[in-house]
C-alpha cells in the first residue's frame, strides 16, 4: 500500500547522490510507490495545535546534478503524513533537540523514523553507556583534573566534543602530551557542554567497523580506513571505505543492543567498532547504505522500508 512520506532533512541540492542515505532511502520509497514531501529543519513549525511544514512534493533520480524535481512550495500539516524521516545532520545542539520535540506531537497519528522521544534520550555517545562491558575505558566529564586523572590511569586517549559529529574536533593525545589543559580551554570557550574521553584504541589503524542494523537486526558492515597519517576514520575527514564481513563480535554487540534499538523505534542505526570494542550508536542521521549495498550486493534501503511498511501496517 502507497504511504506519504515526509523527509526532513538538510538542503538537497549539494547531496552527493553516490554516497548519502537519505537520497539512497527516499529513491527505493519512490521505487516502491510511496509518495515524497522534502522540508528543511528551519522550515518546521507548531502552529496552533498542529505540527506543519513548508517544503514541497519530492522527485528523486539517480542523475548527477539533475537528482531532484521539486513541485510547489506549500505548507502541510505532518499528521496527514504516514511517515516523516528525521534525516539531518547532527551536531546535536538545540535547535536538533526542538525538532525531536515538535516531531514527537505526531505520536499515535505519523510514524516518525528514528522515533524522535528515543533520538533525543539516546544521542550517539552516550547509549553506549548502558553497555560499559562492551565500550573501552571512558569518561565524559567538563572538569579539567577528571580528565587528567582518565588519562593518568589509562594512557593514550581520545579527546572529543559530546556531541559533535563527522570526526570533527577529536584529538588523540598522548599521555606525554601537553596539550590537553590549552584543549580543555578552547572547547570550555565555544560551549558550556562536557567532554568525552575515551581510552585510544590502537586497533583503529585497521579501521573503524560501522555496522548497519534494521529495526534490531545487523544487516551488514563496512570498514572505514584512516587516512595516513590520521587517527579518525570518517569518510568526512578522508577515511577510505572498504568491504568487511561481520565477526562473532560485532554479532554479540548487535545481539546485546538489537532488542533495545527495536523497542524504541530505532529503525535505522549504525554503530561504531573499533577491534573488540563498541564505541558509538547512531542514531541521529546514520550513513553508510550506499557503500554497504555497493559492496555486499544487497539493498539495505529495501529491508529500511520493508520494516516500516511492516509497522505502519
């Protein structure tokens, strides 16, 4: 059965249609006969009781720099819709937070993937604190002498923003290094939020898995290589992706937190290991469908809709 679906999701003109999700989730929609509405964040209201948007009907088509029609602008209300998508971009600052707010009055009325209540209670670096037996030795602390001692205990660390993104702002730092206090000063003025630390793990010079899970269940993963000469592995900063089965690890990682991802609407969710070790769950605006499909030969775009359309059914 056809479903309307809204995305909401950063501007569409730039996308690189060979590498974003959300273009690869909005093309098998229109493959599957659902109808497409796009709006930016900025563009979604609370009006008098109602969660409306401005944006417009959506056509997508896997052509370079000719990837999408738009219909007219006009305003709709959300409630109309059977799914919205909250697709944009972290960082998770409070403008985010507004949206999973507003986004979570459609409750019992739109579907809304990933559930914005759980988005927001579960942000990337700090879910994984439920499961301190499967993440490295860490710390997310704003006082300067918590982080010393981390690292004082544990060597070699990982320093970065609690909610940023993107491999942005992460510094390794060596337990000789004397940069951490000018570190600490910098971050402690752009914003009053804390730090994450973690121990550093050396296995990252062979990659940073992120394996992709649907509604619960690992679908597949890539390996994301460092650039030399870097220790972060984002594709945003340089990392090369590379094709990688799924260990008997990363299935007692998914098999640990699959049931909790499934019970809070989770649907689409990456998670991030390095050797043994889980270091972040995404659940924001995860990436990784096109490479994943590329290399595995499977459509992980399909398995989304499949169980949403399972959901909405």
């Amino acid at each position: 059965m056809p479903l309307s679906v809204a995305i909401q999701m950063d501007p569409i003109g730039p996308i690189d249609i060979e590498a974003d999700s959300t273009f690869r989730i909005a093309e098998e929609a229109q493959a599957r006969g659902h109808s497409l509405f796009y709006y930016t964040p900025d563009r979604l209201a609370y009006v008098e009781g109602r969660i409306v948007a401005r944006g417009w009907p959506l056509e997508v088509r896997r052509v370079k720099g000719d990837h999408a029609t738009l219909g007219p602008e006009t305003e709709v209300d959300l409630a109309d819709f059977d799914v919205v998508w909250l697709r944009q971009d972290p960082p998770f600052d409070m403008g985010y937070i507004t949206t999973t707010h507003l986004l979570d009055r459609l409750r019992g009325k739109t579907l809304v993937v990933n559930d914005p209540f759980w988005v927001r209670n579960y942000p990337e670096k700090l879910l994984v604190l439920d499961f301190p037996d499967l993440t490295p030795p860490t710390a997310i602390a704003r006082d300067l002498a918590t982080l010393r001692a981390f690292r004082d205990r544990h060597g070699d660390i990982i320093l970065k923003p609690l909610y940023g993104n993107g491999g942005a702002g992460v510094f390794k730092l060596a337990h000789s290094d004397s940069n951490l206090a000018s570190l600490h000063e910098l971050f402690s003025g752009i914003n009053r939020e804390p730090l994450i630390v973690q121990k550093f793990l050396p296995d990252v010079s062979a990659g940073d898995k992120r394996v992709i899970l649907v509604d619960g269940e690992p679908v597949g993963a890539i390996n994301r290589v460092p650039a030399s000469g870097e220790t972060r592995s984002n594709m945003h900063v340089g990392g090369r992706p590379e094709k990688i089965a799924l260990s008997d690890r990363d299935r007692e990682i998914c098999d640990r937190i699959g049931p909790l991802l499934r019970e809070k609407g989770q649907i689409f969710v990456g998670i991030d290991v390095i050797g043994q070790w889980l270091t972040e769950i995404n659940v924001t605006s995860p990436t990784g469908i096109q490479e994943l499909e590329r290399f595995d030969g499977i459509n992980v775009a399909e398995k989304i809709w499949q169980a949403i359309e399972a959901r909405c059914a």
